[in-house]
C-alpha cells in the first residue's frame, strides 16, 4: 500500500476516550515516502509500534489541538522518534497554546529534540519534500472549539485530502475544506445535538458532506451516544441524506487511496 490512511483509534469526548471505550490514538498517513502521525491521544504509541508506522520512521509529527484526547501522548511520539534525543530529527506542527505558555502540553525538553516546529495558523502552508515525494498541507481556517484549533488539508499528487478535526459548526467550515474532493474526514461526537460543546452533530455533518461532495466521508471522533446507537447505522444514514459514500471509523481501520 503506498498512500493510506490508517485510524489508530475512533473514539472521541472523555467518556469513550478515558474509559477507553475505544483507542484516540491518533490518525497515521502515508502519502508515497512520507509518513505522518496527526493527533496522538491515548493509545497511540502502542498502536503505532504495534500496528502502524513505528515513530522512528516518521516525517513529522501534527497537532490539531491541545486537548489530551488528541494530545495525551505526543511527548511520547516524539521521544520514540527522536530516540530520546539522541537524534534531532522530524518536523512538528502544533499551535501557538500548545508549544508555549504555562499550559503547554508539548515539553520544552520534547521540543527541544526536533529538527523544526512549526507553529500552524489560518491560512498556514507548507511542502513537505522527500526524495521525489511532495506533499502540501493546509490549515485553512481556526476552528470554534476553545482553544487554538486548526484541522488539514492535504495535496499529494491529484489527491486531495481534509480532515476537519474538534470544532463547533460554523458556516465557513464548509468553504474552508471545499477542496477535500477526494477524502473527507470529520469528528463528529454525536448524531444529535447536546448541550453546549464545540463539536459537530448529525446535520453539521449532513451541511458540510452535502456541499463539499467528496468521494468518500469518513466520521471518527466517536461519542458514547454514537457508539450505542450504532455508527455504522448513523454512518448509512448520513449516506442516504447526503448522496456520498460514508464510513464510520473503527479502531485500526485502515484506508487506501
Ligand atoms: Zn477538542
């Protein structure tokens, strides 16, 4: 498999993610040479080592946000890869709120191990290069989810791929990830709305897939409530609103494109 998508966990808000319900280990992407892990939560470097792309091997490491269901184990990620720092190697890409500051959940000793950081923003590029490889990646817009947020697109030859990580809905969501034609990622926590978290539901989902048309949509970031109404039920529902083939992530799935 050359390009893939690898999921090492779907779960998703503290209930599923820190009953361990379901892994939050992250997504790992292989874009021809170039390895990427985006969002280690809990789980991840026994996913990786076991199951994925083992964290020597990988190009750079991103960070959507610093919320430990997407960041609880990044510091590991990057002591694996950089073997402790005994090698300064590897590219991170994180927010300003998560490099910096009391709150911080990447260590200055962590850090301090990598060949570059990058601190992502709206509108954010950069071309990652190996051997005959190029891969772009995007943070196109900041999301609404509390602190500093940014979700991806990546351009890898004709491939267009996004994933619009933790957010509120907002109506320039779907403009932002328009070019996702090819993949489409989105957490959605639930199929209904509850109170008042920054995420998305059903008919966020429904708004975006429907305008943004991709090949394929595949939903992660799962909640409790999702889990036992059957996610592979709600994921055929949104397919019948929508009109676009949709997939109901699962821990250690894995997607070739
Ligand atoms: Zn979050």
């Amino acid at each position: 498999m050359i390009n893939y998508i690898h999921f090492l966990g779907s779960g998703g808000s503290r209930y599923v993610v820190f009953d361990l319900l379901r892994k939050a280990g992250g997504i790992q992407f292989r874009f021809g040479e170039i390895f990427l892990h985006v969002d280690p939560g809990p789980c991840a470097l026994y996913m990786a080592i076991n199951f994925g792309i083992r964290p020597k091997d990988l190009d750079a490491v991103l960070l959507s946000h610093k919320h430990l269901d997407h960041s609880a184990e990044i510091n590991s990620i990057l002591e694996s890869m950089t073997t402790g720092g005994r090698k300064k190697k590897g590219l991170l890409f994180a927010p300003k709120d998560a490099l910096e500051g009391e709150d911080k959940v990447i260590l200055t000793y962590t850090q301090g191990h990598m060949e570059n950081i990058f601190k992502i923003k709206e509108n954010f590029e950069y071309t990652l290069k190996k051997y005959s490889n190029e891969l772009k990646i995007v943070t196109p817009i900041r999301h609404d989810h509390g602190v500093e947020t940014y979700g991806f697109l990546f351009f890898y030859k004709n491939y267009k791929i996004g994933w619009i990580t933790d957010t509120k809905y907002f109506e320039n969501l779907k403009f932002a990830y328009k070019e996702a034609k090819d993949i489409l990622i989105l957490n959605v926590i639930s199929k209904n709305k509850y109170s008042n978290v920054d995420h998305l539901f059903g008919k966020d989902a429904i708004e975006i897939i429907s305008y943004i048309k991709p090949k394929l949509a595949i939903i992660t970031h799962l909640g409790k409530g999702l889990l036992k109404y059957g996610p592979e039920r709600f994921a055929k529902e949104l397919e019948e609103k929508t009109k676009v083939k949709v997939l109901a992530a699962y821990d250690n799935l894995k997607i070739s494109f």
